[in-house]
C-alpha cells in the first residue's frame, strides 16, 4: 500500500471514529496507536498525537508507545514515556519493562536496563530472553550465566532456544566451554538439541 493510499485510509477511520465516539476509547486510541506506529517515520507524529489524546494511560498503551518508538529507533523519546510509566505505576508491568530493557540496550546503556530488570517481580521467558541478549549485544558476558542459572532454578522449560542460543554464544565469547558443554547436555534432557543446532546451521548427529 502507497503512502496516498494510507493516508486516505488514515482519514476515513479518523473520521468514522470520531463520528461514533469511539475516538475517546482506551482501546481504541491504544490500536490507532499502534497502527501509527507500525507505519514506521511516515506517521510517527500522527500515532504521538493519537497518544497524547489518551487522559489515563494504561500498561497497554505505554507498550504500545515504547515498542514502537523502539522499533522506529526514537529511543530518546522512550526514555519520556519511561518517565510516564513511573509516574503512573506501569513501569514495573511485565510487558512495559522488558520494552524498556530493550530500549536501554540498544541506547548502549545497560546499567539503567539492569535496574528495570531486577524491578520485574515474575520474570517471563520473553523478559529474560530480552535481558541475556541485550547482555551480549553490550559485550557483557558474565551476568548472562547467573541468569540463565536463575532460569533453570524454577524449571528447566522455563528456558526456550533463544535463550540456549544465546548462552551458547555467551560460553564461545568467554571461552567457558566447561559450561557449553553441560549446556549441551541438558539440551539432549529437554529435547530441544535438533531445533537449537539447525538454528546454530551446525550439522549435529544425536548418537
């Protein structure tokens, strides 16, 4: 779709929301939002604009604005909404928090993302993952094995492929391939070694 057609699709939901009166609704702003956003640059002002709008911000809708200044590279302008989500709770909320985590890798600053990761309360799968790999992104090693030790402390599924590609890594960027090896043969418990070697493109014979 070209950029006259989506701004004259743009118009006409505009319209008719305002229209029905759904323009004022959380979820409703909170959708606009993240369509904006997903326009990438050419509608950034458009989806800030939808969010302004917004009178109380939920977990929700502060997701859906740091996801997508994230994902649009306005990582100056997350650290705003960050400062929105302490103001109104959220900034502990399990989605909101592994956004920020992101962000503040990828602002190479990863004494603030460490901070918002050890706020989390229930650490997901997903949240976890995000930390480790923005670890190694910022060439931080050591943290990324007491993590994944934390991780296998509640239940060895609790760790996916992501996470064993990315403690994999971690072992070959510090030599600790004592641990890789030990890492090799949970993987064989929890049969995950076929999926993780076929996205590691390392020919791998189970016997």
């Amino acid at each position: 779709m070209d950029l006259c057609a989506i701004s004259v699709l743009r118009c006409t939901v505009v319209v008719n929301l305002t229209k029905t009166g759904f323009n004022s609704h959380i979820y409703t702003t909170t959708a606009l939002t993240d369509m904006y956003m997903k326009f990438k640059h050419q509608f950034l002002y458009s989806a800030l604009k939808v969010f302004d709008e917004i009178t109380e911000p939920n977990t929700t809708s502060i997701n859906v604005v740091v996801s997508g200044f994230c994902q649009n590279g306005c990582y100056k302008r997350s650290f705003e909404v960050h400062c929105l989500a302490v103001k109104i709770g959220v900034e502990i909320d399990i989605y909101v928090a592994t956004s920020l985590v992101t962000v503040y890798f990828n602002c190479k600053q990863p004494l603030t993302a460490s901070v918002v990761f050890k706020q989390i309360g229930r650490k997901t799968v997903a949240c976890c993952n995000a930390y480790i790999t923005g670890l190694l992104q910022n060439r931080i090693v050591e943290p990324v094995f007491k993590v994944f030790k934390q991780m296998l402390q509640r239940s060895a599924h609790d760790a996916n492929t992501i996470t064993f590609v990315s403690v994999l890594s971690a072992c070959l960027d510090n030599k600790n391939f004592k641990f890789g090896l030990q890492v090799h043969g949970l993987l064989e418990k929890v049969d995950l070694v076929l999926d993780l070697y076929s996205k590691l493109r390392v020919f791998y014979l189970p016997y």
